[in-house]
C-alpha cells in the first residue's frame, strides 16, 4: 500500500522538534517516540496512541472514531478520518495527548 504522503507530512509538522523515528506498519507509515507509536498513517484515516486514560476525551473531539481490529475496539488507539485531518486544531490536539502518552513509556 502506498503511504499518504500529504497525511505524512501533517503529521512530521505536528510532531516537528521532537525525538522521532519513522518505520513502516499496519500498511502505513507509524511515528515513534523512543520506539513507542504516537501516530501514523492509515489507508483512509490518521492513527494516534492516545492511551486508554485518554480515550474518552480523545472520543469526544468531533470525527474521531476508536481504532477497530478484527471487530473489537482497541483500546488506547484511535483515528481521525483523513478529510477531517485538515483541522490542524483536532490533529494538533490528538498528537499532543498521543505525544504526552508515549513519554509515560518505558523507551524500546
């Protein structure tokens, strides 16, 4: 699968000035933080590791949806449908509480 370059590039600007690595996943291109995901490009969404302390607040930002896996929530993830990551604010917020979740990680 090709990686949404546009999606890619928001993301690298959210994330700019900090520690991150790039590495190819879930068929799309994931951003680590000490080799924890913080976010990454899906095939029609943005994916962000928010933690399951921050999944109610995350699920409540207008257009985000929990992650689905073989029909079952995971908990901790969701995405941001690719049209609604143009609201730099909505983006900005999830990667802020993705980033602040993976600083409480143990590095890799």
């Amino acid at each position: 699968m090709a990686i949404d370059e546009g999606m890619a590039h928001l993301l690298r600007r959210d994330l700019a000035g900090e520690a991150i690595t790039e590495k190819k996943m879930f068929g799309g291109l994931c951003f680590l933080l000490n080799g924890n995901m913080v976010s990454g490009t899906m095939k029609t969404s943005a994916l962000f590791r928010v933690g399951k302390v921050n999944d109610a607040a995350a699920l409540a930002i207008p257009g985000v949806y929990a992650m689905v896996q073989r029909g079952q929530a995971m908990a901790g993830f969701v995405e941001l449908a690719t049209k609604d990551c143009a609201d730099d604010r909505r983006r900005a917020v999830l990667s802020g509480m993705a980033l602040a979740y993976a600083r409480t990680l143990p590095p890799k």
